[in-house]
C-alpha cells in the first residue's frame, strides 16, 4: 500500500481513509468504546505509517501539537460556557425560563416551539453555541418534565440553532462561507435561502407531527405543576434573572467576542445568584467548577437542574484535544489535498462539481471535527474549478454552509457535536436521527446542483 516516495498517492490516501473509517467504526460501533479512544488508535496507526513512509517523528509531533493549539480557542469558550450554565442555573435563571415555559408552552406544540425559538435566537446572536447553552437547556429540562422523548426536543433545539449558524449575518461561518468564496454576504445569503426553506419547512412539519402523534398522559400535567411549585420552593423565579442572558444576547449582536461576552455573563449571573438566590461567593466559586447539587426529593428535577459546571465540560475538551490533534496529523502528512485532487480530476459536471464539494465539506468534517476547516479547505480547493467551468461561486458558498457548517454536529468528535451532546445531556448517536434539517440542507444543495441550469 505504501510507496518508497515520502508524498502519499491518491491510492494511498484513499485507503488512509478507509483504515481511519473502519477504526472509528470498529471501536464506536462494536466494541462500544468512547470517540477518544477511537480518534487515539488512528494517530497511532497513521503516525506508524507517516514514519514508514519517511516522515520525521519531530514534524509529525510538530503537527500534533499545532492542531492542539489551532483549538485552544474553542477549549476555552467550551470551558466558560460549562461554568456559564453552572452560574445560571445557581442565579436562577435557567429555572425561571423552565417555569415560564412549563406554563405557557402546550405539550403537544413542544417540538415546534423549540426548533422557532432556537431558530429566532440563533438568527439574532449568530451562534448555535450561546442558543444551545441558553434556552436549549431550559427546553431540554421542559421536554423531560412532560415527558418527551430527550433526544427528540435535541433535534428540535440543535436545528434551530443549526439555522442561524448557517443563515444569521451574524453568524461566523456564515461570514467566513462567504468570505472564502469571495461572495458578498447577502448574496450568499439570499442564495442559501434555495435549501433552506424547503429544509425547514419539512423539518417544521416532522416536529408537529411528532408532537401530535405522541400521548401526553393526563396525569403527567398535574406531575408538571408539582414539579413547577418544588422549583418555586427551591429558586426564587424572577424575571430579574433574565437580565444575564439578555447581556449576553445584547453582547453577541454587538460583535463583542465570544470569550469577554460569556465572561460578562458569568459575573452578571454571579451577582444575580448573590442578590435573589442567597448563594455565597465561596459556593459560587465551586459550582462554576462542579456545577449546581440542589437536594430535592424528585429525580427528574434533580436531573434537570444539577447541571453545568468546568468540569461537566472536561469529556468534550479532551475529546476536542485529540480530534484537533488527529486534524494536525493529517495536514502534516497532507492527506486531504492529496484526495480532493484525485477528485477534482474526475470532475465534468455542475452537479458532479457540487456533489464533490459537498463530500469534501463532509469528509474533512469527518477527518477532523474542525467547521471551519470543512468550508476552508475545499474553498480554497475548488473555487479554481467554479471559475474554469463557468459556474457563479454563489454555489460553492452555499454547498460550504450545506455540508460544513451543518455536518459538523453529526460526529461524536467534532467541535459542535461535542458541544451539544454535553450541554443537552443527549448522545449524538442518539440525537442524530432527529436533527432533520442538518442533513436535508445538504441534500437538497446536492439535488439542486444537478437538477439546476443556471450557472
């Protein structure tokens, strides 16, 4: 398989690719073990290859370690956002949503309602990071109190949120797309439009009809209303509470950097947490590190408001760590540019070139977990090949956002899959069949590329 010469072949590359796969198969899937372990064993099967084929131990530790830093970003705003709930749910005011919701939002329209509320506030803030960690938390808790299935309401939250990482002028991706593509924004904007809204419309009528469709007991109201006074009798509900992530929502949309703005509202959940909840700045200090431990006699409330906490976010940062370090091997050793041009070789079509844009996104979304990476790599890659075949790079841009932005959620060891599995407390294997518009957007942006003849 591996030639004398230090560059891999595309052959070779292409069965890398398959060994990594059917590793991360193997170890997910049949012997059950975490995505660490999984993403450890294929650097150790392709660092001993890298060596064979002549590459220095040095670089390759080089590119380890580089990947690793390349993520240092995303540790850290993972880290805040674990003490940011921690500190929200102490203040209260993740509570205080839950008890709003639990009695206003009717059962029935649960699902909906989450996927338009994470939809209005994704498109506002412009991150699905601060929307999950925000009212998907306090939906989650919902869903659970009327007895929905979790990974259900986890669809709903995390394509919502998925909508205005992709669509929000706001977003970072959403810029970045357009950016690499060298597409004026609101072009690249009006352009996704073409898969989006098809993408939600069926993704909004699963969502009724799921909630329809699933018994609400009778008896599960009056276990609602219970729940809602214990939490009452535990948390002072106060609308004043909400004054913190409203901070946070103002901060977003003003542009101010994601690391100050959680910061902020960490300090401002703090002094909210002192003034209404009583809670000393001793025990605050320890709940931004383990998270909140209210005792009350309900399991599923338990379950509910003990969350966040540095430390709830550890299994996510160290999966990140080595999924980063994995993606500083492979660009050492440059497997992916060696694949997209064995590809870009096989190219004669617009649906063909879109198609393999797409599996590009995807694939370096696969390889290493990095979003940005997935619409940076095959921009850089392709947008030659739009320019020579003729076809407005509007096309590009969108099938960026299709298949990057949106496909980096679908993988345990991605940066948002990650995230969201350990903010909602729901496994991605177990969300993945639910979160209908990440993959109706690509598909229908693969559709579109060859049912379409306008250039």
């Amino acid at each position: 398989m591996i030639s004398k010469n230090k560059s891999f072949k595309t052959s070779e590359a292409f069965l890398l690719v398959v060994c990594i796969l059917a590793i991360i198969f193997t170890s997910l899937f049949l012997l059950k073990s975490e995505p660490h372990l999984a993403l450890l064993l294929c650097i150790i099967v392709i660092s001993l290859i890298g060596l064979l084929k002549g590459f220095n131990w040095s670089d390759l530790e080089a590119g380890i370690v580089k990947g690793i830093q390349n993520g240092i970003q995303p540790i850290i705003v993972l880290g805040l956002i674990g003490m940011l709930i921690g500190a929200w749910m102490a203040s209260g005011t993740i509570p205080t949503v839950m008890v709003y919701a639990l009695s206003i939002i009717d059962p029935s329209y649960l699902l909906v309602t989450s996927l338009f509320s994470c939809m209005v506030i994704s498109s506002l803030v412009g991150s699905s990071f601060t929307t999950v960690s925000t009212v998907g938390v306090a939906l989650m808790g919902v869903g659970m109190a009327i007895g929905l299935p979790v990974e259900w309401v986890a669809g709903a939250v995390i394509s919502g949120a998925c909508f205005g990482d992709k669509m929000s002028p706001m977003s970072d991706t959403t810029n970045f797309a357009s950016g690499v593509s060298s597409v004026p924004l609101f072009t690249h904007i009006r352009h996704m439009t073409i898969t989006t809204v098809p993408s939600i419309i069926i993704t909004t009528i699963i969502f009724i009809v799921l909630g329809k469709i699933t018994p609400i007991e009778t008896a599960s109201f009056s276990e609602i209303a219970k729940m809602v006074t214990i939490i009452k009798s535990e948390i002072d509900i106060n609308a004043l509470t909400l004054l913190s992530p409203l901070l946070v929502v103002i901060l977003a949309i003003r542009k101010v950097p994601v690391i100050p703005s959680l910061i902020i509202g960490i300090i401002t959940a703090g002094v909210t947490a002192g003034a209404l909840q009583g809670v000393s700045i001793g025990k605050f200090l320890t709940i931004l590190q383990f998270g909140t431990s209210y005792s009350i006699d309900n399991e599923l409330l338990m379950s509910m408001l003990n969350r966040g906490g540095l430390q709830s976010m550890m299994w996510s940062i160290s999966l990140i760590m080595i999924a980063f370090a994995f993606g500083g091997l492979l660009d050492v050793l440059k497997i992916i540019p060696v694949l997209l041009n064995g590809l870009m070789k096989r190219i004669k079509t617009k649906g063909q070139l879109i198609l393999s844009t797409a599996a590009s996104s995807f694939g370096v979304n696969l390889l290493t977990g990095e979003q940005y990476l997935s619409i940076l790599i095959p921009g850089q890659s392709f947008k030659g090949l739009f320019d020579n075949m003729q076809i407005s790079r509007k096309y590009m841009s969108r099938t960026l956002e299709d298949a990057g932005t949106l496909v980096n959620p679908l993988f345990p060891w991605a940066v948002s899959g990650a995230f969201f599995a350990q903010t909602l407390g729901v496994e991605v294997i177990d969300y993945l069949p639910y979160v209908f518009f990440l993959y109706l957007s690509p598909l229908f942006s693969i559709l579109f590329g060859y049912l379409s003849k306008h250039k």
